[in-house]
C-alpha cells in the first residue's frame, strides 16, 4: 500500500499540473506548488496519525482484539477532526499571509494560492480519516482495501472531479475537488 500510495501521489501531482496547464496559466500552476509545499509540511499531522494506527490495529488484529481496534480507529478520527480541524482552521485564516510569504515577488497569483491552499486546508481533518482508514486496512491484514482508498483517494477520485469540475467551474473547481474526493 505505501509503494500504491506514493505512486498515486506521484501520478496525481503530475495529472494536475497538466489539466491546470489545460484550462488556466501558468499562474495556477505556481499556486500549486505553493499547496505542494504546504502539504509537504503538514503531512507529517495525518501520517503520524496514520502510523501509530498501523501499528495498533497490527498488534490488535494478531490478538483479535476487535474492540481495541474499534477504539482505536475511533480516537484517530477524532483526533483527526480535533487536532488536525485545528491547524486546518489557523490555516484557513492564514492562507494570504502563507500565500504572500511565497509569492511575495508575483502579487497577482497571491489570491489564486490563497484559494488553493484555503481548499486544502478545507481537506485535511477528511484527508487524516483516510490516512487512519488506509493504515487500519493495512495493519488489519486488509490490503487490497487499503490499496482501493490510495487509488480512489488519491488518484481517480481527486483527478475525476478536478478535471470535470475545472472544465465546468474553472480554477475554483479544481480546487474544491481536493476537499470532495477526501469527503
């Protein structure tokens, strides 16, 4: 699953530029690299999540201990929702001085990253409750389930609505789409 996962991260960074490339400028494409970077540091919230549950739910799928693993999952979910509801809130507000940090020599993308990076912020609790399904599955034994999240999640779900939406809506459609494929 992890090999799935990076490859559908890999596949989906590369499929986005493209259709960005396709429907808008150059510009929307530099917005992104600024939610690429932002993601690059945050999502080390969700993936620390999603590793100790791994390792929990392996531990208590050998014991068979079905309601730890219940416990389990439901205490990574709410902490994604609590914890990472939090960061995403401060991020939200965040987002134009984030965007004008980046881009402080391209004023005229600063709002276009802005929208993008408030969208993503808008994904991450969701994101961390895939991230704890994804490390559940695996960890239970179950990969062929945790391989279906990583391609839905991060590939077919993200790239079939950015590109229906961002031939529909435009700009904005592609970025509510990060928030709609985690949901």
């Amino acid at each position: 699953p992890t090999a799935v996962s990076r490859t559908c991260n890999t596949l989906r960074v590369l499929l986005i530029n493209r259709l960005l490339f396709a429907i808008s400028a150059q510009s929307a494409i530099t917005a992104f690299s600024v939610q690429s970077n932002i993601n690059n540091f945050f999502v080390s919230l969700p993936s620390g999540i999603g590793m100790v549950v791994l390792m929990m739910s392996a531990i208590y799928a050998g014991e068979e201990d079905n309601e730890s693993q219940k416990s389990l999952v439901s205490y990574a979910v709410l902490l994604c929702v609590i914890g990472i509801g939090c960061v995403s809130i401060l991020l939200l507000a965040g987002a134009p001085l984030i965007s004008s940090i980046y881009l402080e020599k391209a004023p005229e993308i600063i709002p276009i990253a802005t929208s993008c990076v408030r969208c993503y912020a808008v994904s991450m609790p969701l994101y961390g409750i895939n991230m704890v399904m994804l490390n559940y599955f695996q960890g239970s034994g179950k990969s062929m389930y945790a391989n279906m999240v990583c391609i839905l999640d991060n590939l077919l779900l993200l790239y079939g609505l950015a590109y229906t939406l961002g031939h529909r809506i435009g700009l904005i459609g592609v970025w509510i789409s990060f928030p709609l494929a985690e949901l």
